[in-house]
C-alpha cells in the first residue's frame, strides 16, 4: 500500500518552502518551465475535483526527489 498523498502545506514544510512557492513550482511544472538548481524538472501531483478545480496531493517520494 503506498503512502498516503501530502497536502501542499505539509510538502511546502517538508522543502523548506512555502506552499505559495511550490504552487508557483507546480504551475511552472504544467507549462514545462520550472528549474531548480539549473535542471529541468517536472513534479508529478494529484488533484481531486471535477476538472480538477480540487485539492492537490504529493506523494512523499515525489517530495522526497525535489530535496
């Protein structure tokens, strides 16, 4: 069974970062344009909803990667 899925909140704190920061990351990340530390990188997320207008969910090993 895997892990269960982190809030922005929880994975913004895991970073070091805060959640404003990592939505900017996850929006760059949907455009293709998000670098960190001179890698193109691109964050593998959840979102809940209809058309996905819900709350959005990390995994922790995705967390764990961007470290």
């Amino acid at each position: 069974m895997s892990d269960p899925l982190l809030s922005v909140k929880q994975a913004a704190e895991r970073l070091g970062i805060r959640p404003a920061t990592l939505y900017a990351w996850l929006g760059a990340t949907d455009r293709g344009l998000l670098v960190i530390r001179g890698q193109n990188v691109s964050i593998r997320y959840f979102q809940s909803g209809p058309r996905g207008q819900g709350k959005i969910g990390l995994e922790p090993s995705e967390v764990e990667r961007l470290k």
